[in-house]
C-alpha cells in the first residue's frame, strides 16, 4: 500500500507539475490581453483541463472506471476551492512584494506569486482530488 501511494505522490507531482507549467505559462501569454486577476483565473481554468485528464489518465489510475460526468463536478468543486486559494496567495504575494521590495518590476512579482500560489493550491488539490474527485471506491472516500 505504502509503495502505490509514494509512487501515487510521484505520478501526481509531475501530472500537476506539467497541468502548473500550462497554467502559469498561459497566465503570463494571457496577461498580455487581459488584467492579472482574470489572467489568472483564466489560466487556471486551461490548467484544470489539462489537471483533469492527466490525473484521470496517470495518477488515479483506478478513476477510469467511475462516472466522468461525476468526477468532472468534483474536480470543478475540489478546483474552485483551490482556484481561491491560488487567488488569494498569488495576489497577496504580488501586494507584499511590492511593498517589501519597493521597484520590483511588476511582471516579475506576478510570476512569483502566481507560481508560489500554485505550489501552496497544490496540496489541497491533491488531497481532494485523492479523497473526493477519483475514489476508486463507489460512494466511498479513499483513506491516507
């Protein structure tokens, strides 16, 4: 069990690495046409499609056997809690280094607080995505 959990962790950082990667570099192509917050939402909407097929197909593996209808409802609920989280550090973190950094160029403390906010949404995530979105038990949620 111990072994198909760690090697679970694994698949699943580099799943979410790689749906983060889409995310933030669509953040930075989308900032050029729209402002930071809806870049960003933006963005993390093209990451949680990607997210949501790479998890089903790699990580969860034992998902592909549920409902996709229901799991996408899930993915999006487990997904909007984090899309505030990401929100709420990213826009923090771009206000603070601002403020601790006085001429920090603006573009460079939205790229670092867009992807400290991915990193903290992403525990999270996983845990709701594990529990919740890909239980590979019926109407049960999968134990830690």
């Amino acid at each position: 069990m111990r072994s198909t959990l760690n090697s679970e962790v694994v698949r699943f950082l580099i799943a979410g690495g790689s749906a983060a990667a889409i995310n933030w570099l669509a953040r930075i192509l989308l900032s050029f046409v729209l402002p930071f917050e809806a870049a960003l939402l933006v963005a993390y909407v093209i990451g949680m499609a990607a997210g949501f097929w790479l998890y089903r197909r790699f990580v969860f593996r034992g998902a592909g056997a549920g409902s996709v209808r229901g799991q996408l409802a899930v993915f999006v609920a487990v997904n909007a809690v984090g899309a505030g989280v990401v929100l709420a550090v990213s826009a923090g973190l771009v206000a603070g280094l601002g403020a601790l950094v006085p001429g920090v160029p603006l573009a460079l403390a939205e790229a670092l607080g867009h992807g400290v906010g991915i990193a903290v949404g992403a525990v999270a995530n996983y845990l709701g995505h594990r529990l919740l979105t890909f239980s590979t038990r019926s109407g049960e949620p999968q134990t830690l």
